[in-house]
C-alpha cells in the first residue's frame, strides 16, 4: 500500500453533507463514489489490518495515525472531508463497527463530532492500560487536546469468519471520561537502596522516604534531632537520580552552607519533590554531605552481582595466590622477592 499525506483528505461529492442528513442511499452512494475517488488519488492507508496484528500492535498503527495527523475536526466536519486518519480507523474498523454508521461518511461524522473530535485531533496520545481475555481486547486512551482532555477505551475483537478472519478489529470506541481518568495518574517509583516504593506526583521526597520503613533520609542521631521539614538543619540531604522538582530559594541557601556546598548536586529531601521515577542515596555523615570515601546507596554493587558479574577491569585473585604461590617478582625490583615471598 502507498504512503498517504499526512494530512490527506477524502472529499465526498458535492451533494455529500446533504446527502448525510437526507436518506440513507445517497449517501452511501456518496460514500462509494469518495472510496473510488481516494482510490484514484492513491491514497490508501499506509498499514491496513492483518491477520499478523497482535491486538496492541492493531490499535496502535490507529493510535499512530492519530498523533501524526493534524485535524481540524470542525473544519473537516463543516467542509464534508475525511482526514485520512479517519479512514485509517475506518479500515480498522469491525464490519460491525462499519456498518453501524453505514457508511466512511457517516462512520466521519461521527469521529469529528462533538464526542469524539478532540480524539481525532489529539495533539497526543497516552496509552492506559490494556487487557485482553480470549478474543477480546480493551485498552483506555488519554487524548491530549487543546481543547481538553479527553479519556476513551478502544475494544478490539479478533474477527473469526470472513474477509478479516483472524483480524483484530476494533469494536468500539467509548467515551470514558471528560479530562484524565485518575486511571491515568502516574505512580513514579522512589529506589532507596534496595527497596522502590511507589507515590504520587508531587508527593515530598523525605515523606515518601520516612513511610518507607527503615529508610529514613537522616543519619543516626538526626533522625530525631532535626527541623522537622522546614529546610534548616541540612540533616536530610540525599543525592537524588531521576524526576524531582527544581531547587527552591530556600533549599539552595540551606545547601550553600557548611558543611553542605552548593556544588555537591546533593538535595534535602524535605524541600524535594517526586515528579517521576527516582533513585535515592545518603551519604555517611552527620548532614549527609559528602564525605570522604561515602558511597551512594545507588552506587553499591549487590554481593551477588559482582560474584556473576564478568567485567574485564575485576581483578581476581587466583587460587595459586590463594595457596601462597606469587608471581610477582619477576615484575618486581631485582631480588626483592623471591617465590612465596611477601609479594611486593
Ligand atoms: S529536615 Fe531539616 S532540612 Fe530537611
């Protein structure tokens, strides 16, 4: 199949939109006689349905469509084309699915109307979850529109007889939810050490880190000798790897002072925001500043890794050594050692 334009559209016969709101023949005729102009001009879509589709690979050659696509739904609606995106999800539609609107026109007024135009001019397209059981598949889908956003589910079914046997096709397209379904809040994922928790966007790292037992964002004493939160002491400075917030005025006076530096790339966690997936380390010390010789919890190597691990920069110590036999000397200083001596 050709590569359509982008932005591609079908333009129905001029009798078109009369033609919709008049009796049904007419306009399937005017349906037929725009599928043999777009056929004319080549402008098929680019992927159609295959019987090779998983069911997410099915809706997301549609999702595609729609987030490379830019439409003016109402313009479409007002000037009786069809964007090629419509035809795409037209293809893609289940025989079913087609024939209750009839026809390509009467299947794109329905897609560039009122309920579903801001999912045919989505901007963006966030995908929720999915889940298929037996022939069935169902995935939500966030559309990012100027206008505002907009929540729908595609359910999807795997055809069993005719000319899309085998083919996932979708069966409908709901309207969820008018904004972001709460389905669509991101949980980000803290890692301190070895345990990841989850909690919401937004939420103050040093919080997170305290519900999180045992994993307090204070050394020793500080753990109960501190401000509490207010961003004076400095106790709960951690180094932080991933999505947090900017740093405030009142955080970076607090880390410009002994024995925090400016420059230490440390945060204080009471004055930290979690905006996506992060991973946490404190350091040794009263404050948690660097000290010499600290080690990020997000730098230690697990035992277990670097006994599997293979790097070719891992000395390892052989079992000669191991039984007193060196090899040393012979890089050594002439006579400073001789075999089963000190090994300098
Ligand atoms: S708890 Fe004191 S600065 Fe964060």
């Amino acid at each position: 199949m050709t590569e359509p334009e982008e932005d591609a559209e079908f333009v129905f016969g001029a009798d078109a939109r009369s033609a919709r709101d008049g009796d049904g023949d007419s306009s399937a005729d005017a349906a037929a006689e725009a599928g043999a102009d777009a056929a004319v001009d080549g402008s098929e879509s680019a992927v159609g349905p295959s019987p090779a589709f998983e069911p997410a690979a099915a809706l997301r050659v549609q999702l595609d469509a729609i987030e490379a696509a830019t439409v003016d739904a109402r313009a479409a609606r007002d000037a009786g084309t069809v964007p090629a995106v419509v035809r795409t999800l037209f293809d893609f539609a289940a025989p079913s699915f087609r024939q209750a609107h009839g026809s390509l026109e009467g299947f794109a007024a329905t897609l560039l109307g009122p309920m579903y135009d801001r999912l045919v001019g989505a901007d963006a397209i966030e995908r929720g979850a999915a889940e298929r059981d037996g022939d069935r598949f169902t995935q939500a889908v966030l559309a990012r529109h100027p206008d505002g956003d907009r929540t729908y589910e595609f359910a999807l079914a795997r055809q069993t007889a005719g000319k899309y046997a085998g083919c996932w096709l979708t069966t409908s397209v709901d309207l969820l939810y008018d904004g972001e379904s709460p389905a669509f809040r991101r949980t980000p994922t803290v890692t301190f050490g070895d345990t990841s928790v989850t909690c919401e966007v937004g939420d103050q790292l040093r919080a997170v880190l305290l519900a999180a037992e045992g994993h307090s964002p204070h050394n020793d004493v500080t753990q109960v000798a501190n401000c509490g939160g207010n961003g004076l002491c400095g106790t709960c400075a951690v180094s932080c790897d991933g999505d947090v917030d900017e740093m405030g005025d009142r955080e970076r006076r607090r880390l410009s002072l002994p024995p925090h530096e400016a420059a230490s790339g440390l945060r204080l966690a009471c004055q930290t925001h979690v905006q996506g997936d992060v991973t946490v380390g404190k350091h040794d010390g009263y404050w948690g500043q660097h000290v010499d010789g600290a080690v990020d919890a997000a730098d230690r190597v697990d035992a277990d890794e670097v006994v599997a691990s293979d790097r070719p920069d891992q000395i390892v110590v052989t079992a000669a050594e191991y039984a007193g036999e060196y090899d040393y000397a012979a890089d050594g200083p002439s006579g400073s050692a001789t075999a089963g001596g000190d090994g300098r």
